[in-house]
C-alpha cells in the first residue's frame, strides 16, 4: 500500500460536479468540444501610470518574451506583445500583425504603441481598461503542460516567474485565472494534508496519553492509524482516484476515527482484568463482548460516508467509497493487532489501574447517573424541547448559497485579487450563451449580429455582467481593420462595405485558425456569446438565468433558434442545486440503514426509535445553529449532516449494547441496567468524543472555508451528541421502562425468579 500510495496525484478538474447525463453537464461539455477549453488562461492586470515609460515597457517586451519561451507557455499576450487585424496588400483577406514587432528605443515609440493599442477599440476590456491606467496580461497554457502530473509545477513556475519580474520592477500584480486558482488550491490542498495528518496526530495522541497514562497504548494505537493512513493512500490510488479538497481529509479522518476504537477495545481490556486478573481471559472477552458492537460502530459511521456514492458527484462518490472502505480496514486492524499487541504485554498493575482512573470523570458520570436516575427527568426533557424549538427557528433562517471560490476566505491574496477583477472588470467567470441558428451561415448574418446587439443591452440590465464579447466585436474590428484600423470605423458594416468585410473575415487566417471561429463554428450555425461575470451566489446565478432566458428567447425566437446558458457559474449553481437533493435523500437513506441494523441487533422498534431521538436531536441543533449564524448551505456545509449522524451514534450503539447486555445481568430492571451502562460506558464515550471533538476542530485551522465549516460543525455536532447520549438516551430508557421489555422478555424475567427462589 506504501508503494501503490506514492503514485497518488492531486486532481485540478473542479467540473465533475454533475453525471455526466445531466443536461447542463452536456450543453457544457458540447461547448468544450465546439469552442474549446477557455480555462488555460492566467490573467495578471496591474494599475501602474509608469507602465509605459521606457524602461518599464522595454522590460516588460523582453519579459514577455522570455515567458513565450517557458515549456508550458502557448502564448502571452500583453500591451508589449499584441496583434493587429490589417487588410492584407491584396485586399482579399485580413492578416494579424505584430503590433510591437521589436524592442522599442524611444519613448516616442512607446508612445505610439500607447496609442495604437488604445485605439484598438476589440481590446478594451481585454488588454486595457478605458479611463484608467490599468493593463492587463493574459498567458495562455498549453493542453499538454496542463495535462500531466506536472501541472501544478508548471502553473506555480510561471506564477514565479511574473512575481520575479513584478518585484525587480516595482509593479504590483494582481492575477486571476482558473489555471491560477487551481494552482493556489492545489499547492494549499497539498500543504494540508501533511498540516492535518501532523495536527490530528499530535492532539489524538496527547488526549489518549492524557486519559490513558500509558505510553505503550499510545504508541501501539497511533502504530494502528498510522498503518490505516498508509492504506487509505494506497486504496486511493489503486482505485485510480486522485485527491481532490475532499479526498485529502481522508488521511486525517482515519487517524481521528481510529483513537476511539483503540480506547473502546483498552477501556474493556482494563475492564475484564480488573474483574478476574486473567490477561488472556481478558482479552478473549474484549473480542467476545465488545467485538459486535465496534463492528457496528465502525459500520455505521462507514455508512454515513457510503451515502456519499448516492450523489452521482464524481468528487462525493470517490470520497464516500474510499472513507467507508478504510473505515471497515481500520476496524479489522484494529480488532485484530490491539488483542495481538496485548497478548505479549505483560499484565497491568496496579499503578496503570491508578493512572488509568479519573476520580473528577467518575464524579461527574455520577452525577449525570444521579439527574437522569432522579424524578427530574422533566427538566431534561423541558430544556431539549426549548433547544430544539430555538433550533427549528433557526433551520428556517438557513439560506442556500455557493459561490465557486467561495471556500478561499476574504482575506486570502485570491480572494483580494478577485475582488479587484470584480471591481475593474465586473468578474472574471465566464458565462456563456449558446445559440444555435438552425440554418447554416445564419450566424454571420445581418439579422442575427442585430439580434446580438439587442442581446447586449439585455447584459448591461444586471450589475454582475461585464462586456460581452462574441462575432459582433470580431465584425466590428473586422470592419475597424477594413478601413486601415481607424477607430472611427469601430462598427457593424453597413449594406456598402458588409459583403467585402465577411468575405475577407472568412478567408482570414490567424496564427492557427479562422478568425471567427472563436466565436462561431465552422458551419457559422451555432455563435456563442462570452459574458465574464461576478462570481455570485449559486441562488443568484439560478436568479439570473430565470430572469434573462425569457429575454434571451424573446429576441431569438424559439421557432428559429435554440438558445443554452452555460459556462462554470451555471454548472457550479446546477451542481449545488442536485446535492442538495441527493445529499438530504442520502442522510434519510443512512437513518434508514442504521435504523435497519439497530433494529436487526436488538430486536425492537422500539428500541429504534429510542436510538435515534439523541441523534437527530444533535443535527436539529447544528442546522439551527448554521441559520443563526449565516452559515450557509452549500457542498462543504451538507457534508457535515451524514458524516456527523454517523458518527454520534456509535454512543448510542457502545451504549446500548452494554445496556442490553446489563439487562440480561441484572434480570430486567431497568433502572440498575442504566446505571451500571451509564458507569461503564460514560466514561470512554466522554474519552472518545472530546478525541473525535477536538480531532475534528483542527480542520478549522484550514484556508478553505468548506473545511473550515465543516469542521466546527461536525465538532459541534459530536459535543452535542455526547451530551444527548448520556443524558437523554438513559432519561428515555428510564421513562419508557415499562413499555420497551417485551412480554416475552417479561415471561423470562419471572421464570428465571421464581428458579432464583
């Protein structure tokens, strides 16, 4: 597994939210193939009035060269290295020209070349901002570069090198790009994971030591995760998944997952020694009695990850299938080398009895024994049913949002630098509108560029809209070309000159392709209209799309055109919208199965039900909890849902178990079975949440807000659930005594007194 976990890659491909027969997934992927990727750019702009000095400019011409040069570079395009659309000598065709076709040695050339660029009016809004001193560079990746293992590599030596050159010159740079995000994300996804594997290692290892005081069982227990960590990198990798932002808590998981079964599997060993002072006896009983129950236990926290695969997300389902996988392998090494390791320790004595006890825990559980064993069981349930009333407020003030970097905080420099395209630029995240003309050639006709121009004016109704761009502004430029690049002539043709002007586009050659085509296919049937936007809220862009389709549809009537939205936002809202769906559906299906199997074990519905009111309560009080504070809901904040009932009710279970198995000692009296579950097992429920608590709480120290959320969350959903567990569980069982014996059970009860007398 060691071997086969070193060939784990980190993955950059954030658009396999969605199956791939969604209908939004596939008008997006035809775009890709029509259009091609338009995620391979690094745009870096700066607001420097110094810019076009001499020296400035000359070293920005040779840097821009020298950054051509770079392997994974296609191109670079900037106010020192931009084209020209001219009319050829002949006439026939337009051609591209270098617009500074060697290194300028005055400042009058600089000057020129100043003006030259802003008069070509295609590239306001692209290389320069009109009425500001503000440039813009725009490096385009190569598809090679960007797809292999190296990427990030590449992405990261490129970012470098414009830092160099920024800082060599004194010009601030602000970048942006999803190339760049996915680099900033990458390199911080991998810096985490060693940050949490250390964090949760360090923490769960000190609180065993602390509650424990024996250094060989942190040792042995920490050997034991350590083993499942190397594991879970090997599953990944031989499942050909690669570690995404959600995959790589993976690691960490494990770790903070596999303390509590280790202290679950010690705290009946000392337990079982204690009673008959016979070590093998001891740990045979460990396997024997506890055995079933941290099965279940671990089983059910495996489900609240398994329900993951339900979503049809690829990223979801990789992660729940390698989290429930290594969750049960965990279990098995578990059950198997804790025994093993103990059978060639020598026995505990009385010191370990004496490090190993905590009088303030014994103290405490006894007073929780004395409040749920007293007739105050009202106040308990007087106070949930208040907490839960706030709670259920506070659902409804829950709100659904998600932006695509919405996990970055506001002060990371991607954030800041966001905010600046934002505001310069109206945003940077594409969003496209596809039209299909249904009749070859239609979509360079006049009638189809008038209908864009009325399509413009749809764009500038909303403030998240930047300048469209499409074959409208390749035309106009065309036109502004035909008549030697008079900015003047910045327009659509007119009936005089239209018919030479699309001749000569068409026949147009770029430096690879068609001049058109980055706006029309090669049928010039279907156009595609490219608006950068804000990057919004997921509600917002579905807002939007409601409210600007009707308008789209009633300039390109339906009879004679088909009209899609598409782009990164509406695949990002479309993808938040699903999960919602499928993610509730996957919590009532692990309810479902979990409620299932404590049905199977213990033989009760009853005992269902009971089960599962101090675990519900805990997802009740988190969910209000997130509509009182503004925690939205969105893909990192759902998560916490089925992975935290999961979890919380292996209380229940460990409890329960021991519970059924005290009922049986005890001759069915309730009230002394409580009280001896609630002494035998309070303590390590205590021990292994606040280890589950605290291992949790260290995502919190995460850049990403999804991990951030989702680790407060989680934390606060298990303290919760520790408290519901050893409080309500045993006040219910308490309360409903006489209805939760069977008759059967009853019958047993009295045939075993009457034999007693």
């Amino acid at each position: 597994m060691a071997y086969e976990g070193r060939k784990c890659e980190i993955s950059y491909n954030f658009n396999n939210l969605l199956p791939e027969d969604d209908s939004t997934a596939i008008v997006f992927q035809n775009f890709k193939k029509t259009y091609g990727a338009n995620d391979n750019v690094i745009i870096v702009a700066t607001d420097d009035k110094d810019l076009f000095t001499l020296q400035k400019f000359q070293a920005l011409y040779k840097f821009n060269h020298s950054l051509n040069a770079e392997i994974a570079v296609d191109s670079v395009f900037s106010a020192s290295n931009f084209y020209m659309l001219r009319r050829d000598t002949s006439g026939t065709k337009f051609i591209f020209k270098k617009a500074v076709p060697q290194l300028p040695q005055s400042l009058a050339e600089v000057d020129s070349i100043k003006t030259l660029l802003y008069n070509e009016k295609f590239y306001d809004g692209l290389l320069w901002k009109s009425g500001s001193s503000i440039s813009v560079t725009a490096v385009s990746l190569n598809p090679d570069s960007l797809d292999t293992p190296r990427r990030n590599d590449f992405i990261l030596h490129v970012v470098h090198q414009i830092e160099v050159f920024a800082k060599a010159n004194n010009i601030k740079y602000r970048y942006s790009g999803l190339p760049y995000v996915r680099g900033m994300i990458g390199a911080q996804v991998e810096k985490e994971i060693n940050i949490f594997l250390l964090l949760s290692a360090l923490i769960t290892a000190g609180i065993l030591f602390f509650f424990v005081r024996s250094l060989k069982a942190v040792i042995l227990s920490m050997l034991i995760v350590a083993v499942a960590v190397v594991v879970s990198f090997g599953t990944i990798a031989l499942f050909g998944y690669k570690l995404t932002l959600l995959s790589s808590l993976i690691p960490a998981l494990i770790v903070v997952l596999g303390i509590p079964n280790c202290i679950f599997m010690l705290e009946k060993y000392f337990e079982e020694y204690k009673n008959h002072g016979d070590k093998m006896k001891g740990i045979h009983n460990v396997i024997s009695k506890i055995g079933t129950a941290i099965f279940m236990i671990n089983f059910t926290t495996a489900i609240g990850f398994a329900t993951f695969a339900l979503t049809k997300c690829a990223i979801l389902v990789e992660f729940g299938i390698i989290a429930a996988l290594n969750i049960m392998v965990l279990y098995l090494l578990c059950i198997l080398i804790v025994p093993i390791a103990y059978s060639y320790m020598a026995e505990p004595t009385e010191k370990d009895f004496r490090r190993h006890e905590k009088k303030w825990l014994k103290t405490l559980i006894n007073k929780v024994n004395f409040i749920v064993a007293a007739k105050r069981r009202w106040l308990i349930y007087t106070i949930t049913l208040i907490i839960t009333g706030i709670s259920l407020y506070g659902i409804s003030l829950i709100e659904t949002k998600g932006r695509i970097v919405d996990e970055i905080p506001e002060d990371n420099p991607i954030k800041v630098d966001l905010h600046f395209f934002e505001q310069n630029f109206s945003g940077i995240v594409p969003f496209e509108v596809v039209i299909d003309t249904k009749k070859k050639g239609r979509a360079v006709n006049e009638k189809t560029l008038k209908k864009i121009e009325e399509l413009y004016l749809v764009f500038k109704q909303y403030p998240e809209f930047s300048k469209p761009v499409s074959i409208v502004d390749a035309i106009k430029y065309a036109r502004q070309a035909y008549y030697n690049g008079n900015p003047d002539e910045y327009g659509l043709p007119d009936d005089y000159d239209k018919g030479f002007i699309l001749t000569m586009a068409a026949a147009s050659t770029g430096k690879k392709q068609n001049m058109l085509n980055r706006f029309v296919d090669k049928d010039r049937q279907i156009l595609r209209v490219s608006v950068p936007m804000h990057d919004v809220a997921s509600l917002r862009v579905n807002e939007i799309k409601a409210d600007i389709l009707p308008k789209i549809n009633k300039i390109f009537e339906k009879k004679n055109y088909t009209v899609n939205v598409t782009g990164p936002s509406i695949m990002y809202a479309r993808a938040t919208e699903l999960l919602i769906e499928n993610l509730f559906s996957s919590i009532l299906f692990a309810i479902a199965v979990i409620a299932a199997f404590i049905a199977y074990t213990f033989k009760s519905f009853k005992m269902v039900i009971i089960a599962l009111i101090p675990n519900i309560i805990p997802l009740l009080i988190t969910a209000g909890v997130m509509g009182y504070f503004g925690i939205p809901l969105k893909i990192s904040t759902l998560l916490t849902f089925s992975i935290a009932f999961g979890i919380t009710v292996d209380n229940t279970i460990h409890f329960l178990d021991r519970y059924k198995h005290e009922l049986e000692l005890n001759h069915y009296n309730i009230n002394i079975a409580v009280t001896k579950t609630l002494n035998a097992t309070g303590i390590s429920i205590f021990y292994t949440s606040l280890v589950l608590f605290f291992g949790f709480f260290i995502f919190t120290s995460s850049n990403f807000g999804g991990t951030v959320a989702l680790g407060f969350l989680i934390s606060l959903t298990l303290l919760t659930g520790m408290l519901c567990n050893i409080i309500i569980l045993p006040a219910t069982l308490l309360t409903l005594e006489k209805s939760i014996i069977s008759k059967a059970e009853k019958e047993k009860w009295k045939a075993e007194n009457l034999q007693g007398k």
